[in-house]
C-alpha cells in the first residue's frame, strides 16, 4: 500500500488541521453558502454554490467547498492559502491533489463533512463521475450515497462490545459505529478502499482495526456482537467492472453466503444489519428466496423489501455511475440485460435486513414488503421491532388478556364508496405515523377496543363490555380479538402498560 493516497499519517493531521482551521464542517458550510444555495446543491444544482463561494469573505473554506464539493480547478496561491500547516507539495505527493493539464490544482479525492446526532465528521472517498470526466477506476472508493446514509440510519445504537463493518468502503458504517462500539474490525477487499478508510479514522481521531479480504477470510473464528454490512451486492453474470459494486460472485449469491456465514460471527444475541439485493424470477415469491439464505441459522429475522426493480431499470441506475461513454454503456447494458433473460430473471428486490443470533427457541421471522415514502426502517424502529416480537413470544394469552394496554398515537383512516344512501364505509385501518408497515385493519369491534386501551383496565375486562353491547359470547370474542391484539404489539400500534 506504499502508493497509496494520505499513507503519511502527518500529512493527514495536517490535512485535518487546515480543514478544521477553516471551518469546514456541515454547519460551516450550510452558513458559507445559505440556505438557498445549500438546498440546491443538496439537489444537484451547483452553480448557486458556486457564486456564494466567491462572493464571500472567508477564502480558504470557499476553496475548500469548490476543490471538494464542486469539482473546481483552483490556482497555487488559493489552494496554498486554504492549506497553510499541509502545503501542496505534501497534498500532491498524497494524492489529495492533481495538477491539471494547464498547471492549476484540483481535488483528487473527495473529502466531505458528514454531520450525525453526536458530531460533525470528515469522509474521505474517490470523486464520482459527476466531478470528473471519464469513467472511474476499476477500484474507486464510493463515497456517500443513499443507500449507505439509509444503512447508517437503520441500525441500532445500542452500545456494544466488539462490532464488524464489513466491505467498508470509505468507512461510513465504521464512522458512526464508533460512538457505541468499544473496538471495530473493519473489512474490504480493495486495499485502496481500506486506505481511505484509514485516512477517514485519522481525520476524525478514531482507531479501527483494518484488515484485508473476502466476507468472513479476515475474521475467521472471532465472533461480534454487532455486524453491519453494506456488501457489493449488484446482480450479475459474476464479472466485476467495478469493486465498490460488483462481488464477482454469479447473481445475488454474495447476500446468500454473507446471511449463511453469519451465525458463525455472532455472539449469542448479537445483531446484524445489512443491505442486500435478491432475484426474483416469473411466478417465484421472493420471500423463498430470502428465506431460503435464513434456513437452518439461528437468526431471528426482520427482512424488508423496499422496492422491486424491473431489469432495464436497474440496469440503468448502475450503469449512471460509473461515468462510461455511451457506446460503452449500450454494450455492457445489453450484455447484462441478455443475462437477466437467459437466467429468467424479471425484477431484483432491494432492501434491509436486520438479524438477530438467537440464544434459544425457533427463529422468529417476518419478511415483508414496506415501499411508502416515510417509512424507512430506522435504528430505533428496527431495535423496537425485535423487542416487540421477543414480547410476543415470552407472553401468554392468558397475560394478555390480564395486562392494561394503551393505544400508540395512530390515524384511523376510513375508506367508503358512493352509494344510494350516500358514502358507504368499505374498510378501515389504523396507521402508526413512521413507523415501517405500522399499519393494521380493523372492524368496528377492533376499532372501539384499541380506542378503549387507555391503560385504565386490563384487555380482558374490555373485552367482556364490548362483548356485553354487541350481546355475543365473550370467551369466543376474546378468541377472536386475541390474534389482532397481537398483530396490533407487533406493529407498534398498541403495548403494554406496565
């Protein structure tokens, strides 16, 4: 790894010095650029970002914003002033720099503030295609994007003793994984990506354990207790154009082995949380297919679908990354749309799953389809998940119907039809208001009893009123509301007063 980028550990305190200095974090930043600027490069739009760069009186943090955010080729003395303690020798010699065609400087990495609930950090990665001309190199470093942002949100903080990122990248997962975990192993395999990742924990005084390799090969017989992983999980033939996206593994087998290895890496009770892709074939449920990765491990399991894409689709939205020209684009697009035809391939799912090691007992499972806008799972959804379905189980009927229970703030949301005798209620349903599939039907008994669950009596004394004014028997609606009690605790929408 002597060649390299930010191998000198002096340069990059340097580095971070002359950043801080001059106040380049998300705050720092938002304040240079305004509000109207800040949202439209937020969106894309750089060129408002640009002007408030140069219209300001703080010169060193407008280089740094248009070296780093927008791709702008600087002179010498302006990039020598925004880095007074590195300098540009150093910064060249690292590989931060490039010296350009026509002997100005510009940014040859993309180093950015990320801000999380705790502190303002530093993230260094290669530049995508849209600062850069020509497509990216076979090991490019993917720096922020959605899908890591969504990963980093959906997993849990509590705080634990050992933790794994694995196929870490810039080391996004590790970064927020630092402020609750008390050591972190971090994998890749591409040595440049660990080299980033390296800088990444120097700028921001953190310390990971680095190691080189496939899936598990870096950590065989140590087990953690938490796991996240943002795997190459591309579908296709088993080539691989690029690291950061393609495992070299044949379709979705790369998720498949990462899920069927994981026990092996697990304390009991520990968790794991990850992205995944996986096929889905004409007349198959992709339930079996993820199901199928979780037979025979000891992992409880909550498997989420956030969307189901159609090949040209997906096809195309990795395509847009990599910057290839358009006869390139068109060639590989058609070889990898030929393969999705011959393997009889007509959508691939997208989405998260978060696992947990079972100490005891069946593995409990849920996999489900949540595509609404506001529904992501979050880390406190996903923690709140687990320990509502470990609720269920440990729990009794005759518990239940002994127990005082409360309503969750929801919306009751009636759907009618015009008819005669004016609008005519069809069906209704309870909603949680963000919480991921928080949603469950009701019938006009299930709706009165979740409006009673005000925590003052117990579920079983409310069933027998309600059996009482509709006149039926109150051991049969007890049978019968029991089942949607429970499917109620599961989505969040009703629990126990205790």
């Amino acid at each position: 790894m002597g060649d390299m980028p930010l191998r000198d550990e002096a340069v990059v305190a340097a580095l971070g010095a002359d950043l801080r200095g001059a106040d380049y974090t998300s705050d720092g930043v938002a304040a240079l650029l305004g509000d109207q600027a800040n949202n439209a490069l937020g969106q894309g739009i750089w060129w408002p970002a640009l002007r408030a760069t140069r219209s300001v009186d703080r010169p060193a943090l407008g280089t740094l914003v248009r070296l780093f955010l927008l791709g702008s080729d600087e002179t010498d003395t302006a990039v020598a002033a925004a880095f007074p303690t590195a300098g540009v020798p150093a910064l060249l010699d690292q590989g931060v720099l490039a010296r350009t065609a026509d002997g100005t400087l510009r940014a040859n990495l993309d180093i950015r503030p990320h801000a999380d609930d705790v502190r303002d950090h530093l993230v260094v990665s290669d530049q995508d295609a849209a600062m850069r001309s020509g497509a990216v190199a076979h090991d490019h470093v993917l720096g922020i994007g959605g899908a890591s942002v969504s990963l980093a949100r959906a997993v849990i903080r509590d705080k634990v003793g050992a933790a794994l990122d694995l196929g870490t990248g810039c080391g996004i997962q590790a970064l927020h994984m630092n402020a609750h975990c008390e050591s972190i192993v971090a994998t890749d395999t591409n040595p440049r990506a660990l080299a980033l990742a390296a800088a990444t924990a120097r700028l921001n005084g953190m310390s990971w354990d680095l190691r080189e390799g496939s899936l598990f090969d870096p950590v065989a017989g140590e087990r953690f207790d938490l796991i996240v992983s943002n795997p190459p999980f591309v579908v296709g033939s088993g080539g691989q154009d690029y690291i950061y996206r393609d495992s070299g593994m044949v379709g979705d087998t790369i998720c498949a082995d990462l899920i069927r290895q994981l026990p092996d890496h697990l304390t009991d009770g520990g968790t794991a949380q990850l992205l995944a892709n996986w096929i889905v074939r004409e007349g198959e449920d992709w339930r079996d297919r993820v199901g199928g990765w979780l037979a025979g491990t000891d992992l409880d399991a909550w498997v989420v679908q956030r969307e189901l894409a159609d090949p040209v689709g997906y096809i195309s939205l990795w395509l847009s990354d990599a910057g290839e020209e358009p006869e390139e684009i068109a060639a590989r697009g058609a070889a990898w749309l030929d393969w999705f035809t011959q393997e009889n391939i007509v959508g691939i799912g997208m989405g998260s799953l978060t696992l947990r090691r079972r100490r005891t007992g069946t593995p409990d499972r849920v996999l489900e389809e949540i595509t609404g806008a506001g529904e992501e799972v979050t880390g406190y959804e996903a923690r709140a998940f687990l320990d509502r379905r470990a609720y269920l189980r440990d729990t009794t009927d005759e518990h239940l119907l002994g127990a005082r229970f409360k309503t969750a703030p929801v919306f009751l949301e009636a759907q009618s039809l015009p008819g005669e005798d004016g609008w005519q209620e069809v069906g209704a349903s309870v909603r949680r208001p963000g919480g991921p599939g928080a949603v469950l039907g009701v019938d006009e008994v299930s709706r009165a009893l979740l409006a009673g669950c005000r925590g003052a009596v117990s579920l079983g004394v409310l069933i027998d009123l309600l059996a009482d004014f509709h006149g039926v028997d109150a051991d049969a609606l007890a049978q019968a509301t029991l089942p949607v009690v429970r499917e109620a605790i599961g989505r969040g929408i009703l629990f126990e007063v205790r």
